[in-house]
C-alpha cells in the first residue's frame, strides 16, 4: 500500500501568511493602452485588419507573462470609436481616417474583448467623455463628427475642442454613447481619464462665460458651476451603470492631486499648479464619498524626489481618502529615463514606487502608462514586473457591486491518460443572483497536500468558462498531485472549491466514511472538511489526513 497524504490547512500557518503577503492572491495590475494617433495600439494607424488582430494578441500575451491582469484600451479617445457605433464616427487609428472602417470590416471592440477574457484578463474600456479635436489647427473630422453635427455644442480652448459640460444636452449626447457601448459589449469596467474641462495651460476658460449666464443659479460663481456641470455628469453615468449594467464597475483616473493642503485643509501635503479640483472642475474626492464611482487611480506621475509633488506622500494621501473605495495608482512608466525630472533617471524608481503602494493596505494596485513603454522595458521597467509579479493574481473584490459567489463546478471527475493528468466537470447551476461562471480555476500541491486556494502560488490555470475540462501536462499519474477546482464570476468572485472524484478502476481506496464526492469548504483562508477526521497527525503547521491508494 502506497499513502498520499492530503495536508488539511490550519488557520494560522507563519509560512503561508508570509508567502501570501510577498504573493498576494488579489491585486490590481493594470496598463493603459492609447488608441488616440497610434500610440500603443495599432502599431501604425495604416495597418490593416489582419495586421491590428496580431499586434494586439501580441501587446496581451506580453503583458500576460509580466503579470498584469487589467487591460484598460482607449475605445473613444476624440469623441470617435473603435467598435460601430449609431452615435460616432469610427476613430482614425483603425483605417488611417475618421469615419472609415478597419479593412476587411471587423469590430476591434469585440475583438479585443474575446482576447483578453480568454487570457482570463480584465477588460475595462477608456472613454474621454468631453475631448472632441485635439487639434483644431490640423485634425480634420468626418462630416458625422458631432463636432460638425452640433458645432453649437463645442468649447474650444486655444487648439483644443471639447463638448461643453454646461450644456445640459451635450451631457446628456455622451450618456447616450456610453449606454451603447456598455449595453452592447462584455466589458468589465468603464473608465475615464483626467480630462474634463481643459487643462489650464493657456490662461483662463473664456468660451463658456454665456453658457454660465443661461445655465447657472442664483449666486453661484463659474467654478462652482463648473464643478456642478462635472458632478452632475458623473452622477448621471453612476445612475445609467446601476440601471443598465449593475454588475458593471466604474472607475476614474485623474489628475494626481485632489487639492493641496494650503487651499484646503483636506489636501494634500504637495505644492501642484494644477490640481484636478481648483482648474480641471473634477471633484474626485466627492464622487468617492458619495459612492459614484467604484475605484479611483489618482496619475500620481512624479518620482519619489520630486520637490512640489513627491510620489510617497501623495500616494499616502489618496490611501486616507479613498472612503471605502477602491484605490489603484497610476504609474509614469513612459517617464523612466526620458523625463527630465531628476528622479526619473533612476532605474530603482519604479520598484520604490510599486513598493510602496504595496506597503499601504488601502492601495489595491497599479497601473501603468503606458503598454509600449513596457512593450520596450524602457529603463527594464517590464523586469521589475516580472520580480514583482511572479505569479498571477485576480483583481479584488467589489462586494458593494456584487458579493454572491458563484456555485461551485458539478460533478468535477479526475482520470489518467496518455498525455497527462485529465480534470473534467460541469456547468453548474446560476448563482443567486442570476449570474454563471465566467471562469474556472486550478489549483494543485504535491504530495498528497490539498492546496490552499488562498496561495496564488497553487493556481496552476484560469481558463475561461467555455472549456469544462482541464488537463495537467506535467504528469499522467494521479498520486503526483491532489487538485481543486472553483468557478470565478465576472466580478471575481470565487465559489468553494471542489475536489475531483476518483474513478473506480484506478484501486483508489478512501477510508469510510468517505465518498467520492467530498467537497472542501473555504473560509477566511482556512480548509474546513464536512467530513470526520478519522486518522490525524498534528504537527505545529499542518493536520494531516491519510488517503490510501493501491
């Protein structure tokens, strides 16, 4: 007789909790992938169908390897799209001009979606809601640009177009295109950059003095205004998102600094010209508390040295006032070695910052912008993520959008053949809140040990929920390993885990009371068995259970 020890884990384990904390299962890693002028995707605003489809397979499986888990691609960068749409013309990058299609006619939106949930990667899609022409000197739009439909409704700022928040109707145009995209694709989040009204580069907003004499109300001053026109939108898209797609996440990512603390004692302890509520009229910190928005990843864009906005204190600042949010900082990754701020010159920049984020419990992970500056390892950014990233992760959880956990995979079966070890199961049934799985995961451990699904380090597949079998290449012996198997919803939410039944012709011998359908319940990182432990060996890390094989 042969034994294969199944390790139960026990609530308080000093190795895992550490291994745990250095891999932790649930983080955010995310990169921002430009479509405005090419920039991170396509490589060239020429390329054809074919060509667009390789490259950004290629811009996944890279980003893949080096552990990020969120794609966040820009879908409409100049009120143009990059998916047919009834509101807006397609965006130059797919075709090499506004208005045309990519050749041969695809959707890039539904590709890139399929792709990236078949890598069991987050999709969130990037909308600039109010930039219309981001250079009116030399972009020319096509004649169904709403920039050329409803000209009345555009604010124009030195070379620089927007639709106008004052003006109730052209909001209420960008919900309209925004309720199209979310209703039509399987994105997992929606998400917006820093621009709202202008940046202040060129001296004062003057465009919109006759909209505020139409729109405002009594005693309110143009910014207070303005920041009710932002506010107001915001709370809009909140409201369609629950209404349309209340499994669907929000997320914003603005300007680094909220307000500095010498105009508001609520800021931060920086020294910015700019800050994303005095001069761009967003009120981040508002829209957290009001519970608007899902997660918030401040561009916090300066290196630890900087004099007047150093990256630790401000980071440490957004982790006090996220209220209960979601907090993901934004990363200057196209800086390294190119920015003439100091600090960026040093290579140890980036894993300092990723560090520190990591040392703060509010701060759930990063993102980085952009794609290519990875894509290039520029100043070997791309190899601190593979030292920090060496195994993957899952994003956290929102239990505020959706906290019920998928049903466990049914009749999960386990077999021997020729190429490998062969895990097989079922669709199971809707969870209560209607929802089916999204994916399925593997976890596997050595030697008998039943995994700790809390260790990502026992993860050894995710694969998306049209495949309802699984096989291990590493072995075609079913005493090598002792496996899992859990179902993950759209929102990451995790079933408990169920453990394969033997096949009867394979001399596997579970001692009575067993059966061959024992299910291993999580909770709170510990593996509580349903059945009685007959045979236990107690040592100061683990309980062991006996399973005796022919």
């Amino acid at each position: 007789m042969r034994c294969i020890l199944l390790f139960v884990t026990t609530v308080l384990l000093t190795f895992q909790l550490f291994g745990q904390e250095q891999y932790p299962k649930r983080e955010f890693r995310g990169v921002w992938v430009a479509t405005l002028n090419a920039i991170d995707w396509p490589y060239d605003i020429h390329d054809n169908a074919s060509q667009q489809k390789e490259e950004f397979i290629r811009l996944l499986n890279f980003h893949k390897t080096r552990g990020i888990n969120t794609v966040i691609v820009q879908v409409r960068a100049s009120a143009d799209v990059i998916y047919p749409s009834n509101y807006e013309p397609w965006a130059k990058c797919v075709s090499g001009k506004q208005g045309q299609p990519p050749s041969p006619f695809y959707d890039p939106l539904e590709f890139m979606i399929h792709e990236t949930h078949k890598r069991g990667m987050e999709f969130h899609a990037w909308v600039n809601p109010f930039r219309a022409i981001t250079n009116t000197d030399y972009v020319n739009v096509a004649e169904d640009h709403i920039a050329k439909t409803h000209p009345e409704w555009i604010l124009k700022y030195h070379k620089l177009a927007i639709l106008n928040p004052g003006i109730p109707e052209a909001r209420n145009y960008i919900v309209k295109v925004i309720e199209e995209l979310i209703s039509n694709y399987d994105i997992d989040a929606l998400h917006f950059d820093d621009y709202f009204y202008p940046y202040p580069d060129h001296g004062e907003i003057k465009g919109d003095k006759s909209t505020y004499r139409k729109y405002k109300v009594a005693g309110e001053n143009i910014r207070d205004w303005r920041r009710s026109n932002i506010n107001s939108f915001i709370e809009e898209v909140h409201e369609l998102v629950v209404q349309k797609r209340p499994g669907l996440k929000f997320g914003i990512s603005p300007y680094g600094v909220w307000r500095n603390d010498r105009m508001d004692m609520d800021g931060s302890p920086t020294k910015s010209g700019y800050t994303s509520y005095d001069h761009l009229y967003a009120d981040v910190r508002l829209w957290l508390q009001n519970g608007w928005i899902d997660y918030v990843a401040p561009q916090v864009y300066q290196s630890s040295k900087h004099r007047k906005i150093p990256f630790k204190p401000l980071v440490t600042w957004w982790s006090q006032n996220t209220f209960g949010k979601h907090l993901y900082i934004g990363h200057a990754t196209y800086r390294v070695q190119v920015s003439l701020e100091r600090g960026w010159r040093d290579n140890n920049e980036m894993p300092i910052q990723i560090q520190h984020c990591r040392d703060l419990d509010a701060v759930l992970g990063s993102v980085y912008y952009n794609s290519t500056s990875l894509l290039n390892n520029q100043g070997g950014v791309a190899d601190s993520l593979m030292q920090f990233y060496e195994y993957p992760a899952l994003p956290p959880l929102m239990p505020w959008v959706d906290a019920t956990k998928p049903n466990a995979p049914a009749s999960p079966k386990i077999m021997a053949i020729e190429n490998g070890v062969k895990l097989q199961w079922e669709t199971p049934e809707e969870a209560k809140d209607g929802d089916l799985p999204k994916y399925y995961a593997v976890y596997s451990s050595v030697n008998g040990r039943l995994p700790d699904i809390e260790d990502i380090r026992n993860m050894i597949a995710m694969i998306p929920s049209s495949q309802t079998s699984f096989v291990d290449e590493r072995t075609n012996s079913l005493e090598d390993y002792t496996y899992l198997i859990t179902a993950i919803d759209q929102l990451k939410n995790e079933s408990l885990p169920v453990l394969p039944s033997y096949p009867k012709d394979n001399n596997v011998i579970l001692p009575d009371p067993y059966t061959e359908d024992m299910i291993v319940e999580l909770q709170n990182s510990v593996l509580k068995t349903i059945w009685e432990v007959t045979n236990r060996v107690v040592d100061n890390q683990q309980v062991t259970m006996i399973k005796e094989v022919d």
